[in-house]
C-alpha cells in the first residue's frame, strides 16, 4: 500500500508541475476543434468531442472531417494528443521510478529486475 501511495504522490505532483503545459496543449485542442466547427459546420460541443477523440487517437468515425482544411486539422490535433499523452505516460514512468528507487534504497534498477527476474528459493523447491 505504500508503493501505491508513495506512487501516486510523485505522480500527482508532476502533473501539479506540467499542469500549464498540459493545460495550454489542452486548450490548443479545443481550439483547432473549434475552428473546425466552423469549417465543417458543427455544433461546437461537437467539434470538441471530436477533438479530443482525435486527439486521443480512439477516432470513433461518428463525425469526420470532408473538407481538406479540416482534415489538416485533424492531423494537428492527433499530433498535440500524442505529445499530450507522451507527457503523461514520461511522468508515470518517472513515478514509478522513483518509487522503485526509493522501495530498494540505492539499489540500482537493473538490480531490482534482475532480482524480480531470478526465481524465489520458494519456487526452486517446489
């Protein structure tokens, strides 16, 4: 429980740290959203529910872009969302890595995996 305590701390408080960042990358979402709601005539909750799908990569294809400056669009929206994503899949790992280092006190992280890759006494007798 610690682990999970100790992880989710430095987790949070890196997304504190980049949350201008994350949040300037989020606006920018919704604003290319917005601009293709007026290129393509959507409603503008909409284009932002269309944004942010593109941005996520999921892409339900229940509203898609026909004009060619709105698909341009779409492309600049799925690049922020994998930069956005990247942001926060680097500030999980680098959690999880503290926590780990701190769990094993100066032990080096190749160590510890090769200590949870070597078979426990426990598993050899059996």
């Amino acid at each position: 429980m610690e682990f999970a305590i100790n992880y989710l701390s430095y987790f949070t408080n890196g997304m504190i740290l980049a949350a201008p960042l994350i949040g300037i990358m989020a606006l920018a979402i919704i604003a290319l959203g917005l601009i293709a709601s007026v290129l393509e005539s959507w409603r503008p909750f909409d284009a932002i529910y269309w944004a942010f799908i593109t941005a996520t990569t999921v892409g339900y294809g229940d509203i898609r872009p026909t004009k060619p400056s709105s698909r341009l669009l779409s492309i600049l929206i799925a690049l922020q969302g994998m930069v956005l994503t990247g942001i926060i899949v680097a500030l999980a790992i680098n959690a999880a890595t503290i926590t780990f280092s701190e769990l094993h006190k100066g032990v080096s992280v190749e160590t510890v995996i090769k200590e949870m890759d070597r078979p426990s006494s426990k598993q050899l007798l059996e």
